[in-house]
C-alpha cells in the first residue's frame, strides 16, 4: 500500500534520522516505539505528506485514501456535533444536495414524455446508485454507532461545538476520520482526552478495521491490544519487529543483549588492533601495515546502543508525618456549576494508606472531586479532612497551578523545604532540566517539561496524601514506569484519576466510579473491576449490574417485590414487542434501499422510505425508554 524508500530527514541542522525503508501493507497495524524526540510524530506527518523529507521518498502504491488524526483542530463555528461529524463525508454530502435537488425538480415539471425530463431521471438515478453504493442509507446509524463509542449522547449530537472542551472536539475529529473509510490511519495519540470505556471501544474498533493502522501512543496496554507490528526508531534509525508492543519489548531486550556482547567483541577488535598500530609506527618497515589498519579502523562501523537513561531518572517522594486513621469523610457531598449538578449525595471514606483510582466518562466530576479534596473548589454537604493530612495536588492543567512569569529553577525552589533546597538542581537534573533550561520561563514549556516540573516539586516536599490527576499526560511509557514505581513504593495515601489501564494496575486498591451523577465504591483493582463483570465495556457493566438487582429484586416474596415482579415481566414484554417492531422495520427499509438500488424510486415509496425511517427513530426511542425505566426497578 505504502513503500518508503531510504526517508530521512534534518531538523534544524541535526538528522533526525535516515535510511528509513519499510512497507505498510493491508491489515499491518504498526505502533512507533522511540523515545520523545525520536521522530515518531514527524515520520507520521511525513507518511502523510505533511511535510517532505530531506531525502529518499514516500511512494503510495495506486489509489490509497489516507486518514491523519491531527493535533491542530480547526472547527468551523455554529455547526453542531452532528453537522461537523457530517463533514467527513463530502461527496455523500454533495450527492445528498443533488438528490434533493432532482427530486424537487421531478415534482414540479408534468413534461413526463420529454427527452429533458427523461435526463432527470436518468441523473437522478446515477446519483441515487451512487449514494447507495457509498452506504448513504446506513450512514446516520454509523455516525450515532462511532459517536456513541466515542462517549457522546444522544442529546449531545445537537450541541453546538463551540460548548465542548479541546479534548471532546478532538473526539469528533477521531469519529470523522474512523467514519470515512480510509485505507490507512494515521493516528497520533489517539487516545488522549479518551475515557477507559471509550479506549476499549476504540481497540475493538482498530482490531477489525480493514484498512492499515499506523499509531503513536504512551498507552502501553493500548499498543499491545491494537498492534501486530512494531517499527522503533533509535539511533536515528529503525528497527521493525514483526509483533505488538509487549513481544516487542522482549524481542528488543534479546537483542540488545546481543548487541551489547557484540560491542563488547568490537571494543576488544579496537583495542587489539590500536595495540598493533602503536607497535608497527615504531618501525620503519611497519610504517605501511600500521596504516593499512589505521585506514580499516576508520572504515569500521561502530556499533551504538541508545542509552535508556533509567537510572537518572529513579525517584522517591519524600516521607511524611503519619496521620490520623480518616483521611477524609464525606456525608452528603455534591457539587453543581448553575443548575447543573455533577454529582450528589456522595458518601464515603477514605482512610490512612489507602490507594484509590477515580474512573468514570469524561465530565462525570473526577477532576472536580480531586480539587475538592484538595481544597481548591467549593461544594455542598460536609466534607472533614482528618488529622496531620498533608496534601500534595498534581493537577491535570499545570497552567492552572504554576506560575508562568517564574523561571522552572524559581518554581523549584518555591516548593522546596531547607531541607530539600540544596537537591533542587540536582532533582531538576533527574528531571530532565540541566543547564540553562533551569532560566526557561514556565510560560515557554511544552506540556510534557511543565508536567516534569510539577513532578519535580511534589518531590521537594514532605506528603502524607498525594491526589493526582492525570499525571502520566505527555510522558512517554519509560517514564510512566518509572513514576508508577515511585507511587507504589509511597508510603501514604494515594488518589489516582487516570485512564491509563496499564499505569493504574497494582496502583488502585479501590475504586471511585463516577456515573450519571453518583460516586459509587468498588473494592479491588482495574483489572478485576474489568474481569468480575467480564465486559470490556463499562457502559454495558451499568446495564448488566441493574439487571442484576432487578433479578434479586424479583426473586423475593414480599408484596412490594411481588409487585416489582408484576412490573418487570410487563416491561419485559413491552421491551420484547419493540425489539420485534424494531427487526421488521429494518427489513422492510432495507428491502426499500435494495429497490431504490435497482430502480429510480417514485415519490410515493421515497414517503413510505422516509416515514418508515421516521417510525423506526421514534421505536428506537421508545425502546430506550423502556429499558431504562426497566433499569430503574
């Protein structure tokens, strides 16, 4: 589908890298590994024809339709989520306008003997075949199917764009481009601003895409469920492993065992061989072989292992006074913006070493939650936080918290104590910020040198509770690792909101799951919240665990359940009958649309067409309904 031919490419007088060669063909879906600054995200944009290479080329074999997920959102105002996802299909857009326009055309003329109005129906209907051929008539149920997948409601699709966050946005701009049909996706970071719920459908989504797939990601557990293949770019180069990201990474270990013992026999060849060269330069009738092996040296490529830099980067945060049992108690908490509640009637503990993750859709109040417990936001109900808690915050826009007029060494320096202050440099070091980059303003950093930053300070002072949001955002998996060890050797209380499955696992104990409106406890991790319901679908875990209740509900003999019962089995019927309305009008639509297929359809069965799509919308409505008064028994 795609060759590329010996690509490199020289960013601000450096290579970046060069001699790239690789093939993507159908079915590949390939995850770039490589540290930040590698070239990932570039060698995207150059697969895309975004920008050139500075050499070697980038050749599509035939016809290939290419999908690039940019970064850089660009929305036109006053559409609604509805009208923008539309935009992804431009020709079905066009075709739509044409159809409407011939239609309305027929309906006016009565000259139905005339070769002008024969040319009507004749456009009309290559139109018409056209537009069923391209998955017209299905295209509003695969809209609602990949924007619901993506977290957006029913009522959300008339919202205008202008109301939803960078990150929901850039959720349409992922359901315009899975939508089109492309050949090959080019995905960066796909998986940023996305809930779990909506990860995983999105992994089942990329598993059964028939096109090719070519992604950069900092979700390991993400990688490995997407990708049969694994190309690494180090040492300004590549290295293609043909498996995902977890074989890759054993695959990588072996041979970098073996490249080590490799350098190690070339190293000992280097030094023999100068050896040699100082002994033959001492005599004359030597000279000429001792620069025979001179000129072979030179000539010698040098074997090169990119430097991990674990060990710089090991941290531990610093311990605390022990506080009392409760951390924080909460009766009644709740917390509205205006009339729009986030979440009610919120009721628990937490109490001293506890480790808790905070999982729900994007918007549910887990951001919200963690600045209350911080003491940043205002709420309602009682909330008491326990004795000697000494509380560090990691927020999820570090623009919120850190000073942008401040150099990174003053933010430091700030957040020390006296006795951290004399590690201030040195732990900015391990962070990555040496030399003059200590004098950068916070206002000129990048997203992942200000989340280092707020790292770094954490660690220059005494905490007994850590509350972090997202803290893994824009830090590459080597880091994630490391940050995730230093967590779980913390000895205090933890609150975690992440989305990230893999960086929770072996961190949350217990569970704060937020959805429509309520906090409800889980007891146990990530993985076994997943596992006991087995779903990977947390909405369908919703469903399953109120029908659940509903079932115990039932199966007991006092008249109030006797009369759940009673409501149960007559919403069940109602549910089924629905159900049955449901698969006829289907059928019958489709019958219409492989007609309409075949022939130009007359006006009366375009109104049939239309009003039995039109019943069909308001049965799927009724059938929601019903379901979810069923789940409220």
């Amino acid at each position: 589908m795609i060759m590329i031919q010996n690509v490199g490419l020289h960013f601000a007088g450096e290579l970046l890298f060069e001699g790239v060669t690789f093939r993507i063909n159908k079915n590949d879906r390939i995850g770039l590994a490589g540290k930040n600054g590698a070239g990932k995200s570039t060698l995207l944009k150059i697969l895309s024809q975004e920008i050139q290479s500075t050499e070697g080329e980038v050749c599509l074999e035939g016809d290939v339709k290419l999908g690039f997920l940019r970064q850089d959102l660009e929305f036109e105002k006053g559409r609604t989520v509805w009208e923008e996802t539309k935009q992804a299909f431009l020709e079905l857009n066009e075709l739509q306008q044409k159809i409407d326009s011939l239609n309305e055309e027929l309906t006016q003329r009565t000259d139905y003997e005339s070769d002008s109005y024969s040319e009507v129906i004749e456009k009309l209907t290559v139109a018409t075949e056209r537009f069923s051929h391209l998955g017209g008539y299905t295209l509003d149920a695969e809209m609602e199917k990949i924007l619901n997948g993506l977290g957006f409601k029913k009522e959300d699709f008339h919202r205008l764009t202008d109301e939803f966050s960078g990150g929901w946005r850039m959720r349409i701009e992922l359901a315009k481009l899975l939508l089109q049909n492309n050949d090959v996706l080019l995905l960066d970071e796909p998986t940023n601003h996305l809930d779990i719920e909506s990860i995983i459908w999105l992994e089942q989504f990329l598993t059964t895409y028939p096109g090719a797939v070519v992604l950069v990601s900092h979700d390991k557990q993400f990688l490995t469920a997407v990708t049969n293949r694994t190309i690494e770019i180090s040492n300004k180069s590549i290295q293609d492993y043909k498996a995902n990201y977890t074989k890759y990474l054993i695959l990588r270990k072996e041979r970098k065992e073996k490249l080590l013992q490799s350098q190690k026999n070339q190293e000992q060849h280097i030094k023999q061989t100068e050896q040699l060269i100082e002994k033959f330069r001492a005599k004359a009738s030597k000279a000429s072989m001792a620069q025979s092996l001179i000129k072979k040296l030179d000539k010698l490529e040098r074997i090169e292992i990119e430097d991990e830099d674990v060990t710089k980067f090991n941290i531990r945060f610093e311990p605390s006074v022990t506080p009392g049992k409760v951390i924080f108690k909460a009766e009644n908490l709740s917390k509205s913006y205006g009339e729009k509640t986030i979440f009610s009637d919120a009721n628990f503990y937490i109490e001293r070493n506890e480790k808790i993750a905070f999982l729900g859709q994007n918007g549910q109040g887990k951001t919200t939650l963690a600045k209350i417990l911080a003491g940043i936001n205002s709420y309602d109900g009682e909330l008491e936080t326990g004795h000697n808690v000494q509380i560090g915050y990691f927020a999820q826009n570090q623009e919120e918290v850190l000073n942008p007029d401040k150099t990174v060494l003053q933010e430091a320096e700030d957040a020390s104590t006296e006795q951290t202050r004399s590690r201030v440099r040195d732990l900015l070091g391990t962070f990555l910020f040496q030399g003059d980059t200590v004098t950068k303003k916070v206002k000129v950093l990048s997203g992942g040198e200000r989340n280092r930053l707020a790292l770094c300070k954490l660690l220059l002072r005494p905490f007994n509770v850590l509350i972090m949001d997202e803290p893994t955002n824009h830090l590459d998996i080597q880091s994630k690792e490391i940050i995730k060890q230093a967590l779980i050797n913390f000895k205090g209380t933890l609150i975690l909101v992440s989305h990230d499955r893999e960086f929770l696992n072996g961190l949350g104990e217990k569970i704060f799951e937020f959805r429509n409106g309520k906090i409800k406890e889980f007891l146990g991790n990530v993985e076994e919240y997943l596992e006991e319901r087995q779903k990977q679908n947390l909405r369908e875990v919703e469903l399953e665990k109120n029908t659940k209740t509903s079932q115990k509900q039932v199966s007991k003999n006092d008249e109030n359940n006797y009369q759940t019962d009673k409501e149960y089995k007559k919403l069940k019927q109602k549910i089924d009958t629905k159900e049955k309305e449901i698969n006829q009008l289907e059928i019958e639509i489709a019958d219409l649309e492989a007609e309409f297929s075949e022939e130009v359809p007359d006006n009366n069965k375009l109104k049939t067409y239309e009003d039995k799509r039109t019943l069909l919308e308001k049965t799927m409505l009724d059938w929601e309904e019903l379901v979810l008064e069923l789940d409220s028994l």
